[in-house]
C-alpha cells in the first residue's frame, strides 16, 4: 500500500487522543516532550501539542506530514514534522514523556520505543492483531506487546477485534 497515494486522497483530520486513551486521558501529561510515531495525518500529534507537549512527529509519507501541518495551523499549535523511512530506524534522540505508535507494526523498534522514554514516560500503543481477526504479516501475535513491554508498569492491556493496546509507564 502506498501511504503516501493514500494521505494524498484524504482530508485534513481532527485532533484526537489515540483510540486506547478516549476516557483516560488523564494519564497523558500536559508537559514534556512527546513523540508520535507514523503519525499518519498529525491527529494525535496535533492533539498532543495542544495538551502543551512538545511534540515530534514521524512519518514516511509527505502527504500525510502536509495534512498535519495544515491541522497543526487550524489549531494554532507547532509540531516538529519529520519525514523519514522508518525501516531506517527513528530519527530522534533524547527521552521523551509520551510515545505514541498507532497502528504501525516493527517488533524491531519496540526496543527502541521503550529506550525513548523519560523516567514515568508514557507509552501508547495500537497495532493489528490476530486476536478477533485473521493472520497477516503484519498482525501481532496474541500477546506480543505484553512480551515486548512487560517490563515497564502495564497500565492497560487490550486485545480484540482486530486490535491489541497497550499503555505503560516508564517505572
């Protein structure tokens, strides 16, 4: 699929909290940096800045960074947009209080997604699963975000209909 064609044929967004916060928002701090990972067209970037985080945002399509910027300039908020391959790696540096990945899967990175974060950082994730759904290559097995992120305080750990979340902190 190319992200990019996609993006290009969709609308500006609305901010909003990833799926797996709406009704726990109050975990997510209102200061700090904040990384948001394929961020797609910018929605939980730009809902981030507007908590008052310092926010980056990582994707590999321009016509997905472009409708975020265009968000970011409705709402009256600044986010660092970052266009990089994300096959790559992470192009980002420093501890952050708040990292977000919403449905883009590489268990490679789930390493590095744990080391961004600052002491009580908040991680959010949502990936594909196979938990309600069928296989795929890119699906998570049941159970791999609790394997991956066991490590840190599990907040919230959710699997179903296609989905698996997670929310952890950073002890």
């Amino acid at each position: 699929m190319d992200w990019n064609d996609r993006f290009a044929a969709s609308t500006v967004g609305r901010p909003g909290p990833p799926s797996v916060l709406v009704g726990r928002e109050d975990l997510v701090p209102t200061t700090g940096r904040a990384l948001d990972v394929a961020c797609g067209r910018g929605t939980v970037a730009v809902w981030l800045a507007a908590r008052g985080l310092d926010v980056d945002a990582v994707d590999a399509a321009p016509a997905g960074l472009a409708l975020g910027r265009e968000l970011a300039a409705a709402e009256g908020v600044s986010v660092r947009w970052i266009e990089a391959d994300l096959d790559d790696g992470l192009p980002v540096t420093g501890a952050y209080d708040v990292v977000v990945q919403q449905r883009f899967r590489d268990p490679l990175l789930y390493p590095t997604l744990a080391g961004l974060l600052a002491p009580r950082g908040l991680l959010v994730l949502t990936v594909l699963s196979t938990v309600g759904d069928t296989g795929g290559r890119f699906r998570a097995a049941p159970g791999e975000l609790r394997a991956a992120f066991g490590h840190l305080d599990v907040l919230v750990d959710e699997e179903g209909d296609g989905e698996a979340h997670l929310v952890a902190r950073l002890g």
